[in-house]
C-alpha cells in the first residue's frame, strides 16, 4: 500500500534558513581551486555561488549562513557592496551592470562561520547548529547546480512542512552509473514524484544497487541532525559524513522522504560540469545567446564533425 503524504502542512515547522556547506578542500577542480574557492568560479558572469543563493532566496530561505574554510572569506566579499566600483560604474552610466554588482549584496542576509577543519560535511553542518537553532532548515551544496527555471527547493521545504523529518532530493542516473553516487532504496508514495526512502547504499556495484535515484545536494533537515551528527563517528574516507547521520536518524525512526527531480542539475564541483552549466546557460541567455549559439553550432561542425 503506498503511504499517504498528508495534503495539509500542520505537522512540523517550515524551514526558514538555509545552510551553505562551502568548506570544502575541492579537489577536483585543482589547480585552479587551490587558492580561488570553486564556488566562486563564473557560469557565465556570476559565480556559481550566486547562482545557489538565488535558489534558496527564490525558495523564502533568504537567511543564509556560508560554512567557510581557510582561504574562503572572498566568497562573503562576493555578498557585500563595493562602494568604488559602484562610484565608477554610476559615472559611467552602466546601471545594468551596477544593479548586478549590488544585488549579491541585497538579495539575502549572509551569514558565515568557518568550519576550522574540512572533516566532512556532517561535520560542515554540525557548525550551523549555533544559528539554526532548533528548527528545520534547508542544506544547499554550493557545487550542486539546479537551473533556476526548474525550482525544487520549494517543493522540498513543502513535503518537509507537511512529513516532517528528512526530505532529500533525488535523480535518475543511467544504471551504469550508480556506482559512482549515494543510492536510495525507495518505496513508492501516493504523491507523485514523492518517495519513502528507506536507507542509503554508498557507491554500490549497479547488480547490488536498490535502485538507480542517487541523493544530490539539497536537503531539509530537522534540528535532530545536530545531536545525530554528534553521535556519528568517522565513515567514509575518515570524515564525518552527513549520510551517516541521516541513516542513524532514519533507523530511530525519523521518516525519510526523497523528491525526485526531473529537471537540469550540473556538478559544478567538476570542470566539465561548470562547463555545461556555463554553455547551457550562454546559449539560453537573450543578450549573449544568439551570438554564442552561432560560435558554437559552427565550432562544432567545423571542428568536432569534421
Ligand atoms: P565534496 O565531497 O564535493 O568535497 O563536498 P569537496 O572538498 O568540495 O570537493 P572534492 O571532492 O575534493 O573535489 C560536498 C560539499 O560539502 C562541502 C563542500 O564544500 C561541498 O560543497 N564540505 C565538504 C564542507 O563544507 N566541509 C567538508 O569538510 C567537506
């Protein structure tokens, strides 16, 4: 019998912050993430990281706390105003692009506090449980990529409204592809696109995996995490991993719901997904896109097509 998600938000709080794990060591963007955080790397003109605030902002999550590391503080300059810039770009005249440079500024109150070791993202999270506080609140990986004309987060602070406990959000990937990401095992609900998740297997050979939905990097999480957190020892790779401690949350009997997601996500955390992130959103954009579509449809057939 599949469950029945409740049509009416009454059970648990609704999330209000979000939480922007950003501390990480970033190692497969090296070299150019050894002293430049990859979350400020452009897509197109704005750094990806902008791009992830939009999206809780977009979602009424407009508190948002950065957890940063050694090096990351340019990432919160990104967020504040630039009182010279601004001068030069008013006596030029250029009010598009001063409106851009302020915006960042504007859209959210930034928030950070730095995670002094990247001991892994549990351990990440765990550093937001001074602001937090004891609600429900939404974790955004600042590599993970949603295109912002397919919102979930929305629809994932909704269910959590409604469920209350863990709402994740999850994507199909070919099969030959499980063994590279965390797995659900899912039981079907009566919500369309709406899952019971009944555990996690990491990485598992594609014979052995539950399903092929793999878990990205949204989450709404219920103030229980940071007491799971604590209890959860080092995994995976000797640090504090997240899955963990939902897993131990899940086996007390935390309910578990995963959203599943149909629309674009890249992982920006590698060079090639900032760089279909970058020519999707290029070719998609009304100023720059009719000039670049035409670069690269003859880039291709004259280079790649031969
Ligand atoms: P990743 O697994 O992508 O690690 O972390 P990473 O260090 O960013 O990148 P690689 O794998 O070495 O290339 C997932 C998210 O968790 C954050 C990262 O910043 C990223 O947004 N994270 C990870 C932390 O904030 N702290 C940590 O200790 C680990």
């Amino acid at each position: 019998m599949p469950e029945q998600v409740p049509d009416t938000p009454q059970r648990a709080q609704r999330a209000k912050k979000a939480v922007i794990p950003a501390a990480g060591l970033a190692t497969r963007f090296l070299p150019a993430s050894k002293v430049v955080p990859k979350e400020l790397f452009p897509v197109v003109d704005r750094p990806a990281l902008q791009y992830v605030v939009e999206e809780a902002v977009a979602a009424g999550l407009d508190d948002v706390l950065l957890i940063t590391g050694r090096g990351k503080s340019l990432m919160i300059d990104h967020f504040d105003r630039r009182p010279d810039l601004e001068e030069r770009l008013k006596a030029k005249g250029d009010q598009a692009r001063l409106e851009a440079i302020i915006r960042p500024a504007e859209m959210a109150t930034i928030h950070s506090v730095r995670q002094q070791e990247a001991l892994g993202l549990g351990h990440a999270v765990l550093c937001a449980e001074r602001h937090v506080g004891d609600e429900p609140f939404a974790v955004l990986l600042g590599d993970d990529f949603i295109d912002e004309r397919d919102p979930v987060l929305p629809t994932m602070v909704d269910l959590a409204a409604t469920t209350g406990g863990i709402v994740l959000l999850l994507m199909e990937v070919p099969w030959e592809e499980v063994h590279r990401y965390g797995v659900a095992v899912v039981e079907p609900t009566d919500t369309p696109d709406v899952v019971r998740v009944g555990g996690l297997v990491e990485k598992p050979a594609r014979e052995d995996a539950p399903s092929n939905l793999i878990v990205v990097g949204r989450y709404v999480l219920p103030p229980g995490i940071f007491d799971a957190i604590r209890r959860t020892g080092r995994g995976r790779g000797g640090e504090i991993q997240l899955t963990d401690a939902m897993e131990l949350m899940r086996q007390e009997g935390t309910p578990v719901h995963g959203v599943i997601f149909r629309g674009r996500r890249y992982d920006t955390g590698t060079p090639e997904g900032c760089l279909q992130a970058a020519i999707r959103l290029a070719c998609d954009r009304d100023d720059i896109g009719p000039e670049f579509r035409q670069w690269l449809v003859e880039y291709v057939d004259r280079e790649l097509r031969g």
